[in-house]
C-alpha cells in the first residue's frame, strides 16, 4: 500500500528562504505526499511564491491566516486565530517543516519505508544545524540506529532526548495522534517555548514502537532573528519547568529514571534557565522586569537541586554579566533596590570600587540574603569576604564554640539583626515565643553566657536622642557626627537604617536613601521606613 504521508510548513515573511524549502519538498524522491503550508499573516511575496508552485504541482494545500496569531494574539479568534492544521491533513503520517529548513531528497522515503517495516509509530532521523551567519559551521544532532518499544531508549536516554526535542524530523502516525489528541496538547497557557518537546514526549507515552535512524536527513537553520534566540515571555521559566516535569514523568512511566538519566534531565534544565539568561541581555524590557525574571531563576528548586549535582560556573557568570550590564545602564531606578539580587550584585560592585566592605555594601549584601524572596540563599559563594569583614568576632567565635551554622541566621533576619545589634534581650523574648525552634533556642543558649552591657546600650539610646534633637534643629553636620558614631557597631539596628535614609533624603542623595530603605525593609516590616521611602521616591 503506498502510504501519504503530510508535510506540515507554517510560513510567515519567509520570501528569503521558501523556495529552497519547497524545491526540498516537491522534490522528495517518494511522489505521495501532500504539503500543507499555513500563510501565517505574511506582509512579504512568500504567498504569492508558494502560489507559482500551486500552479505547477497540485500535492500543495495553502491555507491563509490574515494576520500572525503569535504575534498578534486575538483573544476573540476572529481576524487572526491559531489554525489547527491537522483537520486538513490526508495523509497516514505527517511531519512538520520549517519555512527556512530543507529536507534531504531521500527524507520521506527513508521514514516512511521504515516507518511501515517495522510499524512503527513514530520514524526518526537526525538533523544538520547551521547558522545564516556561517552556513559552513555545521553541527549534527543524530539519534542512535534504534528500533524497539519506546522503553527500551532509557538504557541511553540522553543520545536519544535531543532528536526528541522538535517536530520536526521525524514522521507521526496520524491514528496513534487523533487517538490521543486531547492528551497530546494538554499543556498550559503559559507553554509558549518548548512546545514541540511536549508534544513528543507525550507521543514517547503513547507510541507502542518507535524506529531510528542513525543518518541525518533535514537541515535546520538558525536565523539571526530566530523566535527562540530572541523571544522573551515573564513565564519563559516555568516552560523549562514544565519540560523537566514530563521528563521525569517518562521515565518514571518506563522505570527509567536513573541516577544518571535523573542527572541529564537536570542538565537540560539547567542550560535552558541560561538560555533564558542570554535572551534576557538582548531583549529591550523594563529593568524591573528583567530583575524578577533573574530572581525566578535564581530561586528556582529545581534549577537549584540541578546545580548541586552540576560542576558548573556558566549559570553564575552569566548572570553576572547581565547584571553587570544592568548596573552600567544610565536608566536604573532607585526603585530597583526593591529587587534582592539588583542589592546583591550593587553590594559586590561597591565593595570592588571602594576595596573594602563598608557599611553600604555590608547592609545590601546581608539584605539580599536576608530577603523573603531569596529562598535559595543566593550569593552564599560570597558568604566568607563578607562574615570576615562585618560580623563581629565574637559572634563568630561564639557560633564556633556552639557548634552552630552561622548561615542559618540568613533564614532569621530579625535573630540576625539582634545578634549584630548585640540585643540579646530581644532574642530571649523571642526564644520563649518559639519553643519549637530548635536553632534559636540554641542561640538562646548560647547568649545566656555572654554579658549585656546596660551602659552602652543607655549609651546608644543618648546618642539616638541626639540624631533626632539635630534634624529637628536642621542641623545635619552634628546629626551626621552623631550617626557615624553608631553605624559600624549597630548598621542593622531599625532605627539607624532609618536615620540614614532621611539623612540621604534631606542632601538628595536619592540612590543611597532608596539602597538603605529597600535594604531595612529586607530586615524590618518598618512602617517609618516605608513612609519616609515614599518621600525618597517622590
């Protein structure tokens, strides 16, 4: 029986690059095929092109969309709706092809011929990958010769996974996808990248037989402007998720999911969250925006358990890069201090030009660790420069003595703040608030040896009373000597953090008093703070 088999093209403004696609098509070495090929809203010849070819070669199917649904998304369907081509497929298997690739003469014979050998349920072949740039620089992505259950791939998951991350180059069984259609695109809303991985995956679960051939039979190029090098959504994050998730689910599906094969699906993870990264230094957004897409990375759990068990720095210098680039653009607000890791990176910045930790990158950098958003602790690595230069020594040595995990403090701003503060009494209330903490009735321990000095703590409320004497008098010079006095033995004391910031406020210095407010604010649900903040931003 000779089998047709459907080539699916969805096009838009691609007059550069359809005829060499379509001469790969029409001229496939197996006649029975249909191609189906959806104008996605095209402003260029590309319709007109692909109607020369209708003339000539009556196998071609050309269905109009008036304008792009991705991206100019119609909520109502009307002018610009999504299309779902598989109604107009003839075929008995189908494959997809993008406008810009090309298919090898052979492609459709090779697949189809093992496809009905073996009757297999998906047939796939490898890809060649070239950029527009350098059409020379060639790399192949090429699964291992394979014919069996599905199942059987998870002995050598990893060789088989990258030609299972697209459509295209392979051929479905058109029955096993009407069969399966609902289950096949149940993904969420937000699933805008890595939507062909979804797909065949869920075809990997339902696919009785799969067959592979070790040869590469397509040509993908990648486009200056292609969609993924360039296309940045706020939830691009949670695809990656989302992928990891169905991953693991196959395997657990097929008994798979190995330490090794666990390892490799946290790998992929972990290079699509720096895939994210690198887009995000090239797309023109707010950098708010940019600052909270960086800090659902950084705090992302599985991103996180993947770098445990990854040797690898890549992740870290490519954020620093991009927030170095962040922290050089003249356009960045004050109100970026709001942002944990903009206070991280700010911290490190000054504590490089100023060769020293002083008290402003002291406040931000423990902030940053501190803050109720930063749930994986990020910045950790830089723990050591920072406890050796502000953390007193006998608080330290006291933690030593202990046995206690200084780090753990960074889980309890306001135990932290009192420690710095030398506030011991206020830990105490604390401790008999929170029985069931097991850390702080440690540290509860521990304080009870050491002596509280009545006299400097009368000392500091004196010296508090004559900050605020001194605004009120305007006199900022006396103010200002009486505050240095305090900032390097008290900086996270609530009521410092706030005369700092007024102080920044009354000279305007807006970028410090905004560093210093966001920063209380990390340790403080400070009602002052945030008053005076709104006048800082005015």
């Amino acid at each position: 029986m000779n089998y047709k088999v459907t080539i699916i093209t969805i096009a838009y403004n691609a007059e550069k690059y359809i005829h060499a696609c379509a001469k790969s098509v029409l001229n496939q070495s197996y006649n029975n095929i249909q191609w189906l090929v959806l104008d996605n809203g095209c402003t260029d010849y590309t319709r007109k092109i692909i109607e020369k070819y209708i003339k000539k070669d009556k196998r071609i199917k050309l269905i109009v969309n008036q304008k792009n649904y991705v991206i100019f998304p119609d909520e109502n369907q009307t002018i610009n709706k999504w299309i779902d081509m598989m109604q107009f497929v003839e075929g008995e298997y189908f494959t997809t092809l993008d406008s810009d690739d090309t298919l090898d003469r052979n492609f459709i014979k090779k697949l189809i011929d093992a496809a009905l050998d073996n009757d297999a349920d998906i047939a796939a072949a490898g890809t060649t990958m070239f950029k527009e740039k350098y059409p020379m620089s060639k790399g192949e992505r090429i699964p291992p010769a394979f014919c069996g259950s599905p199942k059987e791939m998870t002995t050598n998951f990893s060789a088989f996974y990258g030609s299972f991350r697209t459509l295209w180059g392979k051929l479905f069984k058109v029955a096993i996808y009407f069969k399966h259609k609902k289950y096949l695109h149940d993904a969420p809303g937000y699933l805008m990248n890595g939507i062909d991985t979804f797909f065949c995956l869920r075809f990997l679960s339902v696919a009785q037989k799969v067959v592979c051939l070790n040869e590469s039979l397509h040509s993908y190029m990648i486009r200056n402007d292609s969609i993924y090098s360039s296309n940045f959504h706020s939830e691009r994050w949670k695809c990656y998720d989302l992928l990891y998730f169905e991953a693991r689910r196959l395997l657990e599906l097929w008994n798979g999911l190995t330490p090794s094969n666990h390892c490799f699906i946290l790998s992929v993870h972990y290079y699509s969250m720096i895939d994210c990264i690198r887009v995000l230094l090239n797309v023109n957004i707010a950098i708010e925006d940019k600052l909270q897409f960086i800090q659902n990375i950084v705090t992302n759990k599985i991103l996180q358990y993947g770098l445990a068990q990854l040797n690898d720095r890549t992740l870290h210098d490519e954020i620093s890069r991009l927030m170095l680039d962040i922290l050089s653009n003249d356009d960045t607000s004050e109100i970026c201090y709001k942002y944990f890791i903009y206070r991280l990176y700010k911290a490190n910045q000054i504590k490089i030009s100023d060769q020293m930790v002083g008290p402003l990158c002291t406040i931000l950098y423990f902030s940053a660790l501190c803050d109720k958003d930063n749930s994986t602790l990020w910045g950790m690595e830089y723990f050591k420069e920072y406890e050796s230069n502000a953390i007193p020594k006998w608080m330290i040595n006291l933690f030593a003595k202990y046995n206690l995990n200084i780090i753990n403090l960074m889980n309890y701003p306001s135990i932290f703040c009192a420690l710095m503060n030398g506030d011991f009494q206020y830990i105490q209330e604390i401790g008999k608030n929170v029985l069931d903490d097991k850390y702080i009735q440690q540290i509860n321990s521990a304080i009870k040896s050491l002596t509280i000095n009545q006299a400097n703590y009368n000392a500091i409320l004196q010296i508090k009373h004559s900050i605020l004497v001194n605004f009120e008098k305007d006199n900022l010079e006396a103010a200002l000597n009486e505050l240095q006095k305090i900032i390097a033995i008290r900086i996270f004391d609530e009521d410092v953090i706030y005369f700092i910031t007024y102080f920044n406020m009354l000279i305007g210095n807006r970028d410090n008093g905004n560093a210093y407010a966001y920063s209380g604010l990390a340790f403080y649900d400070s009602r002052p703070i945030r008053k005076l903040l709104v006048k800082v931003s005015g």
